[in-house]
C-alpha cells in the first residue's frame, strides 16, 4: 500500500532549487522526490557498505599500488634537479 511523506519547513532556496532540477528533468517536484527516494532505499547505508566493504580481502600490497600509480604519474617534475 503506498504511503505519503510530508516534508516540512523547507528553505524557499532548496524548493527552488528542487523545482529547477524538476523542471530540467520534466517532471514534478513530488515525481523527482519519489525517484531520489526510491534510489535512496536501494542503496546500502553508509554503515552497511563498509561492513561489506571490509570482509573484501585482496592480495596487492601497498608497495604494489604506489609503484602502479607512480608507473601511471610519471616522473616527478624535479625528478631531474
């Protein structure tokens, strides 16, 4: 069964902005905060993702990342002084 949501004391600057960011998408500003919730909901929260996050385990080293991005950077600009 859907439900509604009030928000309420909204600064006139942030419906504005809302209202813009609707109108560029063609949709309302209930239709645009319906989508954001719904993309809300799906995501994982911020303690959830790192909970899952954290049992990854991988076999590079440190050593092996920086040698990568230095390989990606380049040399350094002074490296020759």
């Amino acid at each position: 069964m859907p439900r509604s949501v009030q928000i309420r004391d909204l600064d006139d600057a942030v419906y504005d902005a809302l209202a813009r960011r609707a109108a560029e998408t063609g949709v309302s500003v209930p239709e645009l905060l319906r989508a954001e919730a719904v993309r809300l909901a799906a995501r994982p929260s911020t303690a959830a993702w790192l909970e899952r996050v954290g049992r990854r385990r991988s076999t590079i080293t440190t050593e092996q990342i920086v040698e990568a991005l230095d390989e990606q950077r380049g040399p350094w600009p002074d490296a020759g002084r």
